[in-house]
C-alpha cells in the first residue's frame, strides 16, 4: 500500500492560502504606515539625492534637467574652496567631538560624585540646551555675544566686538558643544551607575583615592560607551548644519565657518544671487548620505546588532 | 386674508436675499509679492493695495462683475530667502500673480520661463507712457519687455561732513567735493589717501575709513566697473570679464585692508555693524544706496534729529573713477513687477499694475524710501528736499546687464572680493579664481579679458 | 558612585560653575523680555511691557503670531500623535510578529536611526513638489513624522519586548486577533513608553525649525519657529522684542522642564541609551 507519502503532492487549497493570508495580513498591516512614509522619506529620497546628483539641475533648467552624469562631482573636486569646506568640517567635527565626549564625561563623573538630589538637578540643566528650541537657542547666544555694553561676554571679557563675530568657530563649537554634551552626559552617567556597588566599596577598603577608583574603575567600564558616543556623534556632526546656519550663516567673511553639509545646503536652497545650483548641492549631500549610509551600518556590526534581532518571543501567528 | 400678507412678507424675504445676489461681485485674489528688504520699502506692497481700492471702483463702475482682493506679502528678511520662495512657488504651481523683484531677475526668469513678455499688453494702458524711457532698456531681454519699473535709485558714496573738517577741510572744500568727484578729479586713489590721513591722525578708528555693504549685492559691480572693467558686450550678447580691472580693484580693496581704512571682516553679513557706526558718526566714506537715506533717518537717527542730521553732516556723490579725468559712475537697479506665467489672471494683474503705476504712488514710494520715481510727470510732486539733490546722479547712472547668468557673473566676483578683504588670496590670485569661477559656471557665455 | 568622596562640595562647586553660563542665559532671556535695554545681566531701561507688543499689534509685514502659534501646535501634537501610532504598530510587529525579511527590516530602522536625515533634505524638497505638498503644513508633518519614525520605532521595540508573553499567548489561545491584541492589552502595557516617546516627539517638534523653514514658504503656514527666526536677520535689532517672542514660543518647553525635570530626565536617559 502506498504511503501517505507517496501520495500526489497537496496542491494550496483554499484552506493553505487562508493561512498564509493569516500569517501575512497582521505584519502589513501593522508595518504599513511606516514602511510607506520611510519609503517615501528615506528611500525614495536616497535614491533622489544621487539622481540629482547627476544633473545639471538649477534655476534656468529647473523645467528640464539634463543629464550631466559625474560632471557635478568633477566641478566639485576642481572647486579651489573645497579644501576650505572640507577643513572647516574636519574642524567642527573634531573640536566639537572633544567638547561632547570630553565635557560629557566630566559632567558625568562630576555629577555622580555628589549627592544624587544635586547630580539630578545639574544633569537637568544640562538637558535645556537639548529641549530649548533651536532658534530661542541662538536667540540667547546672540544676546550674550552682542558687542559691548549688550553682551555679557563682551562685558566679561573687555573685548568691544561681537563674541560671534570676533571668535566664530569658539561659538559655534561651544553652543553646538553644549547642546551635544547632554548626550554623552546622560549615556556616561548610566554606565557609571550600573557599575557594581560592590567595586567601589572594595576599592574604599583598599583605601584607594577618588581619582585612583576613576582611573581604575570607572574609566574602563566607560570604554564601550565613550567609543559608542564618539562615533554616533561623529556621524551626526558630520552632517548637522542647523546651529552653524542659525548662529553665523558661514561667515563671517568668506566661507569662515561653512562646512560640507551647509555648503550643500546653500548650494541647493538658497542663494542671494538666485543662482541655486540644486544638482552641485546634490552631488554634496550624495557625498554624506553614502558616507551615511557606510558608517551607520558598521555601527551596527560594530554595536551588537545581533542581540536586538533576538526571535520574538510569540512565534504563534 | 391672513395667510396673504403672509406670503406677501415672505415673497419679499425671498426678494431681499435673491436681488443682492443679482448684484454680487466675483471677487478674484490678486496674490501679490513685494520685498525691501528694508522697511521703508513697504509701498511697494502697499501701492498695490492703494491701485486695487481704485481698480474696484473703476470695476464697479464698469458694471464688470468683478472685484478684486489683494493677498500676499511685503518681505523684509532678505533676498536669498524671497528667491528662494520665488523659485519654489514657480515650480509648484502656486505663483503670485503679480511679483516684484530687481530687474536682473527679469533676464534670468524669462530665460527659465517663468514670467511672461508684457510686450502687447503695455501699449493698451496710457499710464505706462509715462515711464522714463531709459528705465526700459533695464527691463528688456532677447528683445522683449519682462516686467514693469516699480522704482530706481542711485548708489552714492557717502561721506561724513564732520568728519572732514576735524581733518582739516574748509567748508568750502566739502562743498567742491561731489563735483571734484564728478570730473574726475577726485579718484579712487584720493579717496584713499583722505582715509589713511584720517586714521592715521585718530579722526577716525581703525577700520572705518571706508566702508561698504556686508552682504552679496549687485554694488561689486559698480565698483569694478568704476575701475575700468567691462561686464557686457552687446554685439555678441554676452557677459565680459576685464582682468585687467578686477586686479585693480582687488589691489585697492588689499591696499585699504593693510593700511587700516576697510575692515577685514567688512562682509560680516551684519547690517547692525554697518549702520550703528554711520549713524554715530564714526564713519568717513562709505558706499550706499540713496534708500538708506530714508532708512537712516528712520531708524537709526531718530533720536539726532533724523534728516536734519543727515543733511547736517552727509554728503553724497556718485562713486569716484581710477583715474584722473575719467567719468563718475553710479548704478541703479529698478525693481520691476513681473507676471509669472502660472497666474491665472495675467489680465487683472497688468491692469492692477498700471493702476500703481501712476504719479501720486510713484510719490508716495519715492519720498517713504528715498528710491527714485520711475514716471517723468512725478518729479513735480516730489519736494523732498533729498530726492531733488540727489537725482544729478541719474546721469551718470548705469544698469547690470540683461543676461542670464549674470547671477554666476555676481557670484564669482563676490567670491573674490571676499577672498581679498580677508586675505585669503592675493589680488592676483584672486583675480585668476574669479575668471575661472566665471568660466566654471558660464562656460562659452562669457569672455575673459 | 556609592560613596561620596569626601571633598563632594567642591566638586559641586565646580559643576555649577560650569553650568554657569547656561543659567546665565536664561536669566539673559528673561530679563531682555521683560526690560528695555539689558547690560549683560543687569537691567539698565526700565521695565518694558511694550516687549510683547507682537502679541496685538503684527510686526512689520508678518502674519499675527497666532497664526504661528496655532500652526505651530497643530504641528507638534498631530506629528505626536502620528508617530506614536505609526510607530507603536511597527514596533509591536517587529517585535512580537514574526515574517520573513523582518531582521531586515530592524536592520534597516536601526540603520536609519543612525542616519543623518539632514542630507535628505534636498531631495525631499524635490519629492514633496512632485506630490504637490510644498509649502504645506500637511507636507511638513509627514516629513517630520517620517524622520523621526526610526528613534520611535527602536524606542518601543525595547517596550514592547520587555512586556510578557504570557498575557498575550493566553489572550490568543482564546481566540482574540492580534489587532484587538494589541490595541486592548499591549498598548496600555507599554503606556510609559508611549508617553515617553509622546514627549520626545512634543519637544522635537515644537523646536523644529530646518524642516519648516525649507519647505514652508508663506506666511499662512508659518511656524513659530520660522516667526522668531524671521527677527533675527532684521537690521534693526530690538532684542527686547526678539526675547520677548523667544520667551512666548518656549514657554511650554520651560513650564515642562520646571514641572517634570525628573521625568525628563528619566526618559531621555533611557531614550539615549546605545
């Protein structure tokens, strides 16, 4: 007699295509919204930027771009004011990165050194740069940089000028700083506090200074952290403009502060001639969008991606 | 008995309601765009209004049906953002019907069809006769007519009466200076010197001997051809570059930095730091516009006295030349209302803009913001006293030329005055990034000289 | 760190004084609204109520700031609002669904999470005209919600994971649809994220300004954050009335932090962590 396995192959009765309806219908309809608006805003854009990236897209042939394939790119490595941009970036991100991790961490151990009431209160002054809007941010710093009598820089300094101004590249890597600090700020302080109670209290006996328990304690279990804010911040800075745009527009003068993504910015979007170059503000921006795109996923590799991929734990569908 | 007055009353109520709706207009929105930037500016905007109330009545008169509303915009914020706007709302279709811009933009918009000739439409309203027939030639591109003069103005150089006498002038010598100036007789080099004198003998501080706008502008172009530089050739239609003039003026903008007479960071985008120290006196030439007569007066001198004390201590002239004997020079650049090609009502608009077009608004704006009229029969209305002084200089006034990529042209020698003043290039070096900047972004629409 | 060492005064000594000069700020802000003219910190006019004119006269040729203030709620609470539930749904179906491409599918959030939505920014201008939401208040919601979908999505993946399954097999098992599922028994369970990401959401929003200021043009759809900013290129600087606006728009932001420091430190301690 012939097995039931040898028997004809069930064809997806109605009955099967149910159940894959069933399996599949809940996942599409709860990934859908999502997966529409970051298609459209996410992916569609990528693709976009590096399209128009290759054409000869501005003003006059806003109606009927041609295609101009790496000519954009071509123009921008033979631009003599690359290098400048190019060095401005390199100076926001690498300063800026020393304030963040550096003021992060020390208003971290600062902060975990005292009572916990006064750390909580100082670390929440630390968050109002973060949640303070961006241009009533730079509303303040305006108001503190204004030339003399206005401005309490100005005051406490002696010097007549404008802070901004005077010393651009201090405002910018300081208010960007002082926004980006919480962010370390808050990471460091988790991972100081998560640190076994038990290492400190071996270290007291072993009549260890405060500054010895830092070196020996804290500062090792706040290797991966300190790693992971520097590079998370890295790519962040690398394309973050809004400060910069807000506080000194580049200037003051001649493309002092303007860096990669600002420029891009610029490029495409506004112009005081009228002569947007929006495919050249393309070709930019592709730049850091693939440099976006490279980086975010070694993060990934790099960050543990696996455990958070763990297999749901309902697996019933 | 009852029930016929009844319907009586209510055969009336039907009539009252029905008979205005006979009667009703169609009302059209006019969206109108006008920008200053500076605030005097705002007739432009206003003027438009004031034409509307009149147009209405007209309409009304008419029996046509129709009324008209006025929507939109004066701008203060700047240009880069209005063209920004500009640009966006062509694309997507949500235009103005009616836009104001400098008349450069004229070429460049036409050239990306945006805005419509106006060719046949002027010679059916009389009230467009009227213009000053050279303001026409600033309007004109590939042969046709692309927007309608709102204002001109002249761009003097300026100078601080005070100030020259603390350094030893006569008032009678003050007095000859526009003309000196005018002949030719009082150049570039002059000026300079004037300058070190008075920061070398404290009359002024260091860095405010000349001073010029802080932000991109059209003036460059003034300056460089006040230098001997070319910007146009007719005959081929295309834009020129003069090397020769660029270094010139690269050389005297260098010189001015070294010697302490201009700022190094004199384009600091900071409009604060250009006015605040005129207004205080401290200033002893700078480069303007003769709307910020009315904007100093206004703002920034309220409390001296306003234009008492602008009379009292500035004078005016157009920009000196390099060399002995050659002419002045000034620049104006009118500002235009132009018809984008996605307004739907492209016959109100012109209608609407011959409206505004007449004496008394052309006045109105003139007086407000120290711009000059654009119709000859306004100069009778005009008794200000600043306007009247001021207008000599329309003769030796000149337009930016009408080409579409005069805005890379602007671009790149922005790029190398900002590259010399603050010493991040040298003339020569500077000169060399202009031309090849210009010839990057006009490729064969431009010749190098 | 458990023990205190012993000279902790100083050491808070020297925290205030660094967090000097963002207190300093504030009492800048608060003293040039409400006074005429402010020398560094010290009131040197007199008291100035005419600061806040902007709120019954419009200034210079801008909308009344009620439009910006009522454009500007509505786009806070409604992208709020979105992303909650756009995110919430994702996040439970990553997280308790299990279909084919769905370590994809995290991968590709946790990617965008880290990406810099900022260099989209051109393009997007160009999607937005082609679908015909420029310049509206519509276009800059989606836009907004979107780039923010990646830090919600992976904020309440964590939730959602941390719940017990035991609750849900039961509820399953007795026949309930996972759509019922989630919106009657897992969401109120994860009601401390979704406030958490309600708030960030709140905040973000509300300060928003590259993203309106791109891609809004008129003056109708003006936010609150393109009003303030529209002063400060002005020539003409009355940094009293500027303060006085940049008091106006933050003062939900400042009545927050004074009334829920804790909390706000709580969420974006957990909402940063790596």
């Amino acid at each position: 007699m012939q097995s039931q396995a040898e028997a004809t192959p069930v064809r997806a009765g109605p009955v099967v295509r149910a159940a894959l309806l069933q399996r599949y219908a809940a996942p599409a309809i709860f990934l859908l919204p999502a997966t529409v608006l970051i298609v459209l805003f996410f992916l569609v854009p990528v693709f976009t930027t590096l399209y128009l990236s290759m054409t000869d897209i501005s003003v006059l042939t806003f109606r009927n771009p041609q295609w101009a394939g790496l000519e954009n790119y071509r123009t921008l490595l033979q631009d003599p004011f690359l290098g400048k941009i190019m060095l401005n970036t390199a100076r926001y991100v690498g300063f800026t990165l020393l304030f963040n991790v550096g003021m992060g961490l020390v208003l971290a151990l600062l902060s975990t050194s005292v009572p916990e009431r006064y750390g909580n209160q100082m670390r929440a002054v630390w968050l109002l740069p973060r949640i303070l809007p961006p241009v009533v941010y730079v509303l303040i710093w305006q108001g503190l940089s204004r030339d003399a009598p206005f401005g309490l820089i100005s005051s406490l300094t002696g010097s007549e000028r404008s802070f901004i101004s005077g010393h651009p590249w201090a405002a910018i890597v300081l208010a960007n700083g002082m926004v980006g600090a919480s962010f370390g700020l808050l990471i460091f302080t988790s991972a100081i506090r998560s640190i076994s109670q038990d290492l400190f209290y071996a270290a007291a006996v072993d009549g260890a200074t405060t500054l010895q328990t830092i070196r020996r304690i804290v500062l090792p279990m706040l290797k991966w952290p300190i790693l992971f804010v520097t590079a998370y911040q890295t790519l962040s800075l690398l394309t973050s403009f809004e400060y910069i745009l807000l506080l000194t527009q580049g200037g003051p003068g001649f493309f002092t502060t303007t860096v990669w993504s600002l420029h891009a910015y610029n490029l495409a979007l506004s112009n005081y001639f009228g002569n947007v170059q929006f495919g050249l503000g393309a070709a930019m921006a592709a730049v850091l969008v693939v440099i976006g795109i490279i980086v975010s996923v070694l993060y990934l590799r790099i960050f543990n991606f696996r455990a958070l991929v763990a297999e749901p734990k309902i697996e019933v569908n | 008995m009852r029930h016929k007055w009844l319907v009586a009353v209510m055969v009336l109520a039907v009539l009252a309601l029905v008979l205005p709706q006979a009667s009703a207009q169609r009302v059209v929105v006019m969206k109108v765009w006008a920008i200053g930037p500076d605030n005097p500016s705002v007739n432009r905007f206003n003027n438009v209004v004031t034409a509307a109330d009149r147009l209405n009545a007209e309409l009304r008169r008419e029996g046509a049906g129709v009324q008209i509303k006025v929507e939109g915009s004066f701008d203060t914020t700047g240009w880069d953002s209005y063209l920004r706007r500009a640009l966006l709302a062509f694309q997507s279709g949500d235009a103005p019907d009616i836009i104001q811009a400098a008349h450069p933009q004229t070429a460049t918009w036409a050239a990306a069809g945006f805005i419509i000739a106006l060719d046949e439409m002027i010679p059916k309203y009389r009230q467009f006769n009227d213009v000053v027939p050279s303001l026409w030639d600033a309007v004109k591109f590939k042969g046709k007519i692309w927007g309608i003069p709102q204002d001109t103005e002249a761009r003097p150089i300026y100078f601080n009466k005070a100030l020259l006498r603390r350094l030893g002038w006569t008032d009678q010598q003050i007095a000859e200076l526009p003309g000196r100036i005018t002949r030719g007789d009082f150049t570039w080099d002059d000026v300079m010197v004037t300058a070190r004198d008075a920061v070398q003998k404290n009359v002024v501080e260091r860095g405010k001997g000349y001073y010029h706008r802080p932000t991109p502008g059209p003036d460059f172009l003034q300056w460089y051809r006040s230098h001997g530089g070319r910007d146009f050739e007719a005959a081929s239609g295309k834009l020129v570059f003069t090397k020769e003039a660029a270094l010139r003026y690269f050389r005297w903008l260098r010189t001015a930095v070294d010697q302490g007479v201009l700022e190094r960071d004199r384009l600091n985008n900071e409009w604060p730091r250009f006015f605040q120290p005129v207004s205080d006196g401290k200033v002893l030439f700078f480069s303007g516009g003769t709307w910020n007569w009315a904007e100093l007066e206004r703002e920034w001198l309220n409390a001296k006295g306003g234009d008492e004390w602008l009379f009292a201590n500035i004078g005016f002239a157009p920009h000196p030349t390099w060399r002995k004997g050659g002419r002045a020079i000034t620049m104006s650049q009118p500002q235009a209302y132009m018809i984008p090609v996605a307004s739907k009502n492209k016959d109100l608009a012109i209608r609407l803009i011959a409206y505004t077009t007449v004496p008394d608004l052309d006045a109105k704006h003139a007086v407000g913001s120290a711009h000059l009229p654009v119709l000859s029969s306004t100069a009778r209305l005009v008794k200000d006293r600043f306007l009247k002084e001021v207008s000599y200089l329309l003769n030796f006034t000149t337009f930016q030329p009408p080409h579409a990529n005069l805005a890379e042209w602007h671009g790149a020698l922005f790029r190398g005055v900002s590259a010399v003043e603050s010493g991040q290039a040298t003339p020569e070096q500077a000169v060399d990034l202009v031309a090849a900047e210009m010839q990057r972004t006009i490729r064969d629409q431009v010749i190098i000289e | 760190m458990p023990l205190l060492p012993p000279r902790w005064r100083l050491l808070l000594l020297v925290l205030l004084g660094l967090s000097i000069p963002i207190i300093a700020g504030f009492i800048w802000l608060l003293l040039t609204g409400w006074f005429d003219r402010v020398h560094g910190l010290i009131p040197a006019g007199g008291f100035a109520p005419e600061n806040w004119r902007f709120l019954w006269e419009t200034v210079g040729g801008r909308p009344p700031v009620f439009v910006a203030l009522r454009n500007s709620l509505i786009f806070a609470v409604v992208v709020a609002t979105a992303e909650v539930l756009i995110a919430s749904m994702a996040a439970y179906a990553i997280s308790r669904l299990s279909f084919p491409g769905r370590s994809l599918y995290l991968g590709l959030v946790l990617v965008l999470h880290a990406f810099p939505a900022v260099s989209l920014l051109i393009a997007i201008f160009y999607i937005l005209r082609l679908l015909g939401l420029f310049d509206t208040l519509i276009g800059v919601i989606l836009v907004k919600a979107s780039l923010e979908l990646p830090l919600g999505i992976w904020l309440m993946k964590g939730f959602f994971d941390s719940l017990s399954w035991e609750m849900e097999m039961a509820a399953l098992v007795d026949g309930m649809s996972r759509w019922t599922l989630f919106w009657k028994i897992a969401m109120p369970m994860v009601r401390p994220g979704l406030l958490a990401l309600a708030t960030f959401a709140l905040l973000s929003a509300w300060g928003e300004f590259i993203i309106p200021f791109t891609f809004i043009v008129s003056s109708r759809s003006q936010l609150m954050s393109s009003y303030l900013q529209s002063f400060l290129t002005e020539a003409f600087s009355d940094f009293g009335m500027f303060a006085a606006v940049g008091l106006f728009y933050a003062i939900p932001v400042i009545a927050l932090f004074l009334l829920g420091q804790r909390y706000l430190l709580n969420i974006y301690s957990g909402g940063v962590k790596g």
